[in-house]
C-alpha cells in the first residue's frame, strides 16, 4: 500500500497541474484575448446577431429556456468559429482531429461508470461529469473525476478484482458504443454538412446545439437500449461469459484505438509529406499537404503568444485561430490527465506480489503516444488493467497486449 500511496502522491499533482495548464489555455485566456468578448459583441447581440465571416443568419434562440440559451449562446458560437469562418486546412484537419480523440476518451471514462465497482457512486454518473465538461471545459472537469475516481472507486482501490472491472451486462460496451454513435457523431456530422447548399442555416447551427448535449444523450439512450435489450431477454451477465478472459469491455478498447491511431496516423502522414511530393494538378490536395505540417495542426502554440481577436472589429480571419487554441489545450492537458489515471489504475492492478515493470510500461505509453496520441496509450493500459485482473483471478486467457 505504501508504493500505491507513493504513486498516488505523485500522479495527483500532476493530474491537477493538466486541469491548471489546460484551464489557463482554455478558460482565462478565452476571456483575455478577446474571443470570449468577440461573442458577446456579435453573436450574442439580441438584434441581428452574427458571426463574423460565418454563416447567416446566425441562430440565437434554441429552447426558450433563458439558462439553457444563455449557455447555448456561448458554446455554440465558439463551435462556429471553429467549423464556418475563414481558416486554414490545419485548423480544419486539426478540429477534426481533435473531436474524434476526445470522442475516443469519452467512451474510455463512460465504460467507467458502466463497471461494477462503480455501481451507486459518484464516479457512474458520467453523463453528467460530460455535459459539465461541456460548460467548465474538458481539462476542468476530466482531471476533477479522475481524482474523485481515485479516491472513490472500487476499481482504483488495491483491493480491485476482476468483478470490479465487468459490467453486470456483457452487451453494455456495445451497447455504450451504439449510444456514443447516436449522441455524439450523428449531431457532429449534421454540424459538419454545409450550410445553405445542403442544410439551412438553422439546420446547421441547430446540430450544432444538439451535440453539446451529447453526454446527457449518451446517457439517457445507454439507459434505454439497456432496458430494451432487457425486455428482449438479450442481457448476459458477465459472470456467465463461457470464457470471462474474452473480456466484454475489449469491444470498446479496440474502438478507442482505432478511432486514435488512423486519425493520428493519417495526420503524421499528411503533416510530413511535402506538397511537392503530389502529382501536379491536384491543387486543393496540393493545399492541404502544404498547409497541414506538425507545427500548424498537431504541437499546440504557445501559451505565451496566444492568438488575439478585436472585439470591437471582429476579424472574420482570426476567430477560428482563437477556438483552435482553445480546442488543440483543452484536449491534450485533458488527454494527458487521462493516461496518468490509467497509469495509476494499471499499477493499482498489478498487485502487491504480480510482477510489474515501470520500464515496460513507459516503453508502452511513449510507443502507443507516438502512434496513436495519449488517449491511445490509456486505452492499451485499461485493457490491460481488466486482462491482467481477469488472469489474476483464474479466468484464464492469453495475455493480449
């Protein structure tokens, strides 16, 4: 226990010191350069709103509920700033990029609140822990969950074993991915079709309102694919799997990767091939493999020069820089937060008496990092995590990563 309480001591303050730098990024610099001022001042006006260099019109009344627009009327406008106004095809490539690894990490922490160890604390209610990073930001309100999981959980104490780790229904991980599907990429690719050629500007800023509700629907659809595979007498309790090694959570493990590692790997390619490598006569592909390099889409800018907007003037050409930045810290600091949990869930599976490496596992985080990203590398160790207590308590199976 000594050795857990060491890690404990060290990890948390790094976990903290993630929602401190990706809050600062995010959060106070936002309020600082003049983007969070430059929605007030267009978007938010209450006659003829705008966004600048955006679509038209823009939409500033969603449920007639004054709490629910007021949020709306912030979120949204930042989203189009990353999605409508003038930029480059790395902010676009990065925007992108970013989304589906938050989705990845999303489905990682919503498989927390399904397991066992979890059932009746605070740490299930993952539903409303996503909708508060919604309102507080990612690196906030990821990096708090983790720590009140550490200290909380039945999966994150010494004593965790395997039935911790299950959920009380097999199907619940596919279920929990078909939920994700209708939550969170069906309004992401509604807020992603053009605007006037193929939806009406309040079809698109509406998709845009619907995905920020994406957890609260993740959990409201979770609750009712559940009961209905229930009534059709689909469930199946992870204690009656004919070969519990073939761990039901896996099915979740290999979506998370597949989502980071082609994302992460198509945007290496992309960053590191040069223009000049293109057959001529392709100029808008000849564009994005010149403008898409590691520095403008993959390593995040400066805290020090964050890019500034006037609020007053509201250059068209500068909104979607600010919500990039915003975007490209919020989801790296709320990432690394991620992949220090699972460190800590790993090491807490190993046991006092197992055999354990801190060299393998650093080899094994910096290896799926690079392909991959963080939320890749956390993925590994929380698949590892349930292999490890599944073979611990004499379920069996070969050892998969």
């Amino acid at each position: 226990m000594a050795k857990i309480g060491t890690l404990r001591a060290i990890l948390l303050p790094l976990i903290a010191s993630s929602a401190l730098v990706g809050g600062y990024a995010g959060l106070y610099v936002i309020n600082k350069n003049g983007a969070g001022e430059s929605i007030r001042n267009s978007a938010g006006r209450a006659v003829d709103p705008y966004i600048s260099g955006g679509v038209h019109p823009f939409k500033n009344t969603y449920t007639g509920i004054s709490a629910i627009d007021g949020m709306l009327l912030m979120l949204v406008p930042f989203f189009a700033y990353a999605l409508d106004t003038p930029q480059s095809w790395a902010i676009t490539a990065s925007f992108w990029y970013l989304l589906t690894h938050f989705l990845a990490a999303c489905c990682l922490v919503f498989l927390e609140g399904l397991r066992r160890g979890n059932s009746g604390r605070a740490v299930s209610w993952v539903g409303t822990m996503g909708f508060v990073c919604q309102n507080i930001s990612y690196t906030v309100a990821a990096p708090l969950y983790f720590i009140l999981h550490i200290f909380t959980s039945g999966t994150a104490s010494p004593s965790v074993s395997a039935d911790d780790v299950l959920p009380d229904d097999a199907l619940e991980p596919r279920i929990l991915l078909l939920s994700n599907l209708i939550a969170f990429v069906v309004p992401a690719v509604g807020m992603a079709l053009p605007a006037h050629s193929v939806v009406s500007a309040e079809t698109h800023y509406n998709w845009i309102a619907v995905w920020q509700f994406f957890p609260l629907l993740y959990s409201l659809f979770q609750w009712a694919f559940s009961r209905i595979s229930s009534t059709l007498g689909l469930t199946k309790s992870s204690e009656r799997q004919p070969n519990r090694s073939q761990v039901s959570t896996a099915v979740v493990y290999r979506a998370a990767l597949f989502l980071t590692v082609t994302t992460h790997l198509t945007i290496l390619a992309v960053a590191l091939t040069p223009a000049l490598a293109l057959p001529p006569g392709w100029p808008t592909l000849s564009a994005i493999f010149d403008q898409v390099t590691l520095n403008s889409a993959i390593i995040p800018p400066s805290l020090l020069s964050p890019p500034t907007v006037d609020p007053k003037v509201i250059p068209a050409d500068s909104l979607a820089p600010a919500a990039h930045f915003f975007l490209i810290w919020d989801v790296y600091c709320g990432s690394i937060a991620l992949l220090l949990w699972a460190v800590y869930l790993r090491r807490v599976a190993a046991g006092p008496t197992d055999r354990f490496s801190w060299t393998g596992l650093g080899a094994k985080v910096l290896a799926w990092t690079a392909v991959g990203g963080p939320v890749a590398a956390a993925a590994v160790l929380l698949w590892e995590r349930d292999e490890v207590l599944l073979r611990r308590d004499g379920a069996g199976g070969k050892k998969r990563l």
